[in-house]
C-alpha cells in the first residue's frame, strides 16, 4: 500500500547494509536496522491501540531509537508530536490535553509523573530511555520486523508540532506527508545531498530544524549521520574530520569561534555548513570564513512552512541575507495590514505558498483562517525585504518573539505567568543581544506599591511552570513601562535601554 512519505524513504535506501546512523557509543545502525527497527515500534503501536490518525506524543532524549519511533509513526499512518525534553510537566499537561493522544511515550524517569496527565485524556503510557531502554524497548523486541505500511495520501497528517502564539497559548501545527517530503526533496537537490555525505547532527529532534531538515534529507539522500545526543563542542571538534555537512543554529557557530581549535585544517573535510533558525549576524558568517575558509549557507524556515528560502549552493551565500526561495516555494513581501505587495526592497511582511505551507493549526480553524491570506498565503509574520532578483533578507518581526539559541519564546506566556505571582503590578518581557543566545529573556517588571517581591521569589515561582530556557536570564524592575499614547507598552524603548545587558 502507497505511504506517501515512507515510499519516498524507503525508495532512497542505497543499500541494506548501509550505514545510516553512528551514534553515541559507537553503535551502528544500517539502514536495514531502521526497516527492522521502524517496523517492530509501528507494530508495537498498532498493538497498543494506535489508529492511523491517532496522535503520539513523545517526550524523551535524543536518540537513534527516538528516531526510529518517529519513523514507526510515519509507517502506521499515526501522527507523531514531539516535545521539547525541557518542557515542564505543567507545560505538558496542555499539550496532551490539546492533542489528546492515544500514546504518550516519555523517558522512564517521567513515566510515574506524567502517568496521571496521559491517563487524562484515556492515553497509553509507554516510556523510551536513551539507553535503548524502557518498555517500549521491551515490547518491540518481541516484535516482527517486518510492518505492512499504512496507507496515507499526500496530505494526511504525518506530525503535529506546537510553537508558541502571540496570545500565550501554543498551536499545534498540522504537517502533512507532503509538506514533509517536498521540502525534504527540494533540500537534498538544493544542498546536494549524495550517498557519501555524512552529516553532523547535533541538534534536538523534537523542532523542524532536527528532525525534519536533518533527518528526512539525510533519509532522501541515502546518506548517513553522526549522531550526537546534543550539541558539544569537544564532540564537534572530534567529528568533524569524520563529517561532510553540518547544520547548526547560530549559537553552535559562535561557540565553535569562541574555540581555538576552530580553523582551515579543522574544518577541512566538511564540504557545508548550514545555519538557521535564527538570524545568523554578518559577522559570524565573516569570521567563520576567515577561520575556516567556508562561507556558512543561511536559510530561512519555520514551523508551519518547514524551509522557505536559502542562499544558493553555487553562487553568493550572502552574509545578512537567506537567499531566494526554494524550488516550488512563492515568497511576496507585502503591506503587513492590507496585504498588498510591495516593491522590491521595501520592508514588509513576508508570506509564502507551496506544497511545504502546513494544513493549519490543530483544533484551531479561526487562527488558521487570520494567519492565511484569501489566495493561500501563510502570512508568517517576519519582516523582509526582496531584492529585484528575488534575494530576501530579514530585517525584523511582526511578531512579539524571541529567539534565544534557536528556540522561539513568546513574551506573552512568561509575561501571564509573571503577572500571576503575588506582589507582581504588571511585566514586559524582552528579548536584547545576548553573546551566546543571540537574545537574551529579560523582565521589566513593576510591583505593586509596597510589595517586597524580589528577583529570587519571581525566579522559585516560575521553577517547574516554565521550560529553562524560557526564564528570565536577568530581571530589572522600574517605577512604570513606557506606553504609547494607545497605552501600549513600547518595548522598542525597553530593548534599547537594556541592549547592554549581556554585552559582556
Ligand atoms: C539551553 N538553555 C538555554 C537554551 N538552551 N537558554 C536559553 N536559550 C536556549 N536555547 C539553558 C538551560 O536551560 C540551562 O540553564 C543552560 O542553558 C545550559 O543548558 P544546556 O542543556 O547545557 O544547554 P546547551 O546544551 O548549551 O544548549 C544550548 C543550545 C541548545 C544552543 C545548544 O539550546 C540547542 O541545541 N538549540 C537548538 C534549538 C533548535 O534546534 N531550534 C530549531 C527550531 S526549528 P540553567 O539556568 O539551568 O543553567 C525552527 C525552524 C527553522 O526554528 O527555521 O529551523
Ligand atoms: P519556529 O516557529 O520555531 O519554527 O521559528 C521560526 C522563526 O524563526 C521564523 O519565523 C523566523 O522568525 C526565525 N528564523 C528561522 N530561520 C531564520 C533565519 N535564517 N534568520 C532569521 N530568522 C530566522
């Protein structure tokens, strides 16, 4: 039977004995094991009452067996949700009660607290630790290797994935096969992905940049990964003479600046780099190629539309910008309030259309209809210009967001957590240049008249709410927050009282 997107993967396999994963600990997994493997987890779903259309959503570490559960999803026609592992059990409990999954799998260590949340919504619980442990693990080796592939049609679900809303509340943005594999395909020609390249992987796989972009190309091209549970700098110094591409956020190129191992002979085997995710800054991209030789290729992507533009394999990779929009891909640069288009070089709202453009966001029918414009544009939400030979570079947001080491933060939802806390008058949440994250998360925050309320009580009172990564780096209190005449707070003023921060 016709599985869209798993045809295509199973299509590219160069050969069973194939190698396409080393991971950690120097195990080896060919692309034989992915078939056994793929196909003893989807028979373990389908045993654990798993329906195509039925939603999984995993949380757990990085991993080649977390891989292959995503593959099992694809193959039984379920829709794999991935978590961020830093996701708090609070955060989890809207997720789950959003989605309401048939399966939720989490690290062994979780199982005994996310029990009650999964059982909930009348989910199954199965946990996967990154030791190739856990009862999925045990349920899967008494399974076949072989699974009867579901059928699913190009624009059946294959993932659900939540990013962050300007309101505070995530929306699960539906992908479908399609949206996956065509963007998988016109990358792998884009880039020029081949048999013989090995690529770097250090990034998380529960986001598009992973998961999607790193592993459906690796997948498509028949080529193979290096496997790392998270981004390193030591393991990185030691795989890259054993890598042909990396792809990386921004933070995993200053970091490897910051480090004198960081030259031309270190570098030497790899034939690209890739960076997205966020804004790589010109003068990362410069200092890299006078360190390494190589000019970093940018592109630019999201969620919702997996990648929209990049800078060409042949030709400028151009510091600043992202380059033209991929194959198949329709990029505008419009008026952000009437949608109409603007000329080139203008700043203006950046929206796009094409096979890679998700179905909507799940349970949201009125939030999809005011992000799509009448003829089928996503209106993403980022400011741009295009140049009259199509090149687009991003020069701010429409939206209120931050982007702290490749992870999208909404204000809105650190903002109502910390309004909620006793003592708390109101807070605006920025983000300013951070040297390591791009930016840093920053609190303004006013207390009400007489309250004691200090930065560690705010900091206790978001443990356990918040992911890490979402909280505050540094908290400032002042008398008031500048507002407009509309009585909107301006954080422009406050980005720029505050830019200094983390300077140092
Ligand atoms: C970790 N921390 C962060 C952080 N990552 N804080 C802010 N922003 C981040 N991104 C915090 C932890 O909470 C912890 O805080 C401390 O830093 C150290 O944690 P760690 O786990 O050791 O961090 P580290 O491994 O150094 O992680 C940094 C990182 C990682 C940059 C390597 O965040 C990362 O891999 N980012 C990639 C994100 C990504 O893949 N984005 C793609 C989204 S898809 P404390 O206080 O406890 O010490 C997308 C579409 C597209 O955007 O176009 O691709
Ligand atoms: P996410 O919603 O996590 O997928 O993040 C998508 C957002 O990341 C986009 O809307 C952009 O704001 C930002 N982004 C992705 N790639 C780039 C890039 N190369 N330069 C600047 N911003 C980027």
């Amino acid at each position: 039977m016709a599985n869209h997107l798993f045809d295509a993967i199973r299509n590219s396999i160069p050969s069973l004995d194939a190698v396409l994963i080393e991971a950690e600990g120097e195990r080896i997994w060919t692309y034989g094991a992915m078939l056994a493997w793929s196909a003893r987890f989807a028979n373990v779903l389908v045993e654990l009452g798993v329906a195509p259309g039925d939603r999984v959503a995993v949380q757990v570490e990085k991993s080649a067996e977390a891989l292959m559960l995503y593959l099992a999803c694809v193959r039984a026609g379920a829709i794999y949700l991935p978590l961020n592992t830093a996701y708090t059990a609070t955060e989890l409990e809207y997720f789950i009660g959003d989605a309401t999954p048939r399966l939720v799998v989490v690290a062994p260590e979780a199982a005994e607290r996310l029990a009650p949340v999964a059982a909930d919504v009348g989910a199954s619980l199965a946990t996967l630790g990154d030791r190739a442990d856990g009862t999925l693990m045990e349920l899967a080796e008494a399974q076949a290797e072989t699974f009867a592939d579901v059928e699913r049609q190009a624009g059946d679900l294959a993932a659900i994935l939540y990013t962050s809303g300007t309101t505070g509340r995530s929306k699960g943005a539906m992908l479908t096969h399609e949206n996956l594999l065509s963007n998988a395909v016109v990358l792998k020609e884009y880039w020029r992905f081949g048999r013989t390249d090995r690529l770097l992987h250090a990034l998380p796989i529960f986001h598009t940049h992973g998961l999607f972009v790193a592993t459906n190309v690796t997948l498509l091209a028949g080529a193979s990964m290096l496997l790392l549970s998270k981004f390193d700098v030591d393991r990185v110094f030691a795989l890259l003479p054993r890598a042909t591409t990396m792809m990386g956020v921004p933070t995993f190129y200053t970091r490897l600046l910051q480090d004198v191992r960081l030259s031309e002979p270190a570098a030497k085997h790899i034939r690209l780099f890739i960076s997205g995710s966020a804004p790589l800054l010109a003068e990362t991209h410069r200092s890299f190629q006078e360190r390494t030789g190589h000019a970093i290729l940018e592109r630019y992507g999201m969620t919702e539309t997996n990648m929209i533009t990049s800078n060409p394999f042949d030709g400028a990779r151009v510091p600043g910008s992202v380059g033209y929009a991929l194959p198949g891909v329709s990029v505008r640069v419009t008026d952000p309030a009437t949608g109409a288009a603007l000329a080139a070089g203008e700043p203006g709202m950046i929206e796009v259309k094409g096979p890679n453009v998700f179905a909507g966001y799940w349970n949201m029918p009125e939030k999809t209809k005011e992000e799509f414009r009448a003829d089928g544009h996503f209106i993403t939400g980022d400011i741009g210009t295009m140049e009259p030979d199509g090149r687009v570079a991003i020069v701010g947001r429409g939206k209120d967001l931050i982007i702290s080491g490749g992870y999208n933060i909404y204000p809105k939802e650190i903002e109502n957590e910390i309004d909620a806390i006793d003592g708390i008058l109101e807070s605006a949440v920025i983000g300013v240049p951070h040297r390591d994250f791009g930016e840093g998360v920053t609190a303004v925050v006013v207390r009400q008249p007489n309250a004691q309320i200090d930065e560690k009580r705010i900091m206790s009172s978001l443990e356990g709410r918040l992911a890490r990564f979402k909280q505050p780096k540094h908290i400032v209190f002042v008398d008031d927050l500048p507002r407009n005449a509309m009585g909107k707070v301006q954080k422009n003023i406050l980005r720029d009282q505050y830019s200094g921060l983390f300077a140092k």
